[in-house]
C-alpha cells in the first residue's frame, strides 16, 4: 500500500505557504520502525538550515496527526536534498543540466540498467546524457533511480549560490 502520493499532496499547500517545495515522499523502514521521509528544499534556492527541517518538522507533523495518513505510529524524518540529490520531477534534469548524474532503468536500455553521464536536459520525455561515446536518451517512465554525482563542478557551484535568472 503505496500512500506516498496522498501524503505528497496533504503537505504539499503547507510546505509551499512556508515557502518550501517538496521534492520527495518516502515511507519504508519495515513494521518495527516504519519511518515517513519527507525530503524538501527551499523555493528561493537558498540552502536549508536545520531550523528549516525542524520547522517543517513541527508544521508537518501537527498536519499529519491531525489528518492521520498512516495506520500506526512511526517515525517523521525531515531533510534537505543534498547537493549529490536525487533527480526525482523532470525540472530536476532540466535545472541540473551540465552536471555529472547516475541512472538506473527499469529495464534494460542499448543491454544495460546503469547510466552515468553529463546532463543534457529533456527533450520531450526523454532525459539527454552525454557519456564518453557520445549522447543517448533515456525514456522518463523507465528511469527508476536518478541522482547527481558528487564533482568539484557541483559543489562550485552550489558554493556560489543559486542561478540569478
């Protein structure tokens, strides 16, 4: 029983009123202690502070006692994306074009799962990845797990703080 969308959009109005936008909702960690992951990012693009997640902490979980998503009792964990993120939304391969990203298919794509490579953005569905022997697309749907690679690229330039459009 996957509830993760219906959380998503129970906390989504009150995370963007704070000035947050969602970017994951996970919930796992078995019977003994379910634990509900709650992933976020500030809309400015200015890093997240712990007073960020635990405010989103004390907002979200009023929210969710009241509303009782899920049966049982179990953990909320707060957190920012990181700078090595995952790549969840197609705006994520579309703002992070030109960093280094992993890919894993659901099935296999030219006889393989996994994909590392520059991002190249979307064209249509489809996420552009430059490797070594040239470009390929990848179909959205079938992309199961996506998240930028650590380089001295990426943290330069989350160094220097958001792109100023």
């Amino acid at each position: 029983m996957d509830k993760t969308a219906d959380i998503a959009r129970l906390i989504e109005p009150t995370l963007q009123a704070m000035g947050f936008e969602l970017v994951r909702v996970q919930f796992g960690g078995g019977q003994h202690r379910p634990t509900l992951q709650i992933m976020a990012e500030r809309i400015d693009r200015q890093p997240m502070a712990v007073e960020d997640c635990a405010e989103i902490s004390r907002n979200l979980s009023a929210l969710l006692d009241v509303e009782d998503p899920l049966p049982g009792s179990y953990l909320l964990e707060v957190s920012s994306p990181g700078i090595d993120r995952p790549l969840i939304r197609p705006a994520d391969y579309e703002r992070f074009a030109g960093f280094e990203a992993r890919l894993e298919t659901t099935a296999p794509i030219e006889g393989r799962k996994r994909f590392r490579g520059k991002l190249m953005g979307l064209a249509g569905d489809r996420v552009r990845l430059a490797e070594e022997g040239g470009e390929l697309t990848l179909p959205l749907e079938q992309i199961n797990k996506a998240k930028l690679l650590l380089t001295d690229a990426l943290i330069e330039a989350t160094a220097a703080g958001p792109k100023r459009n």
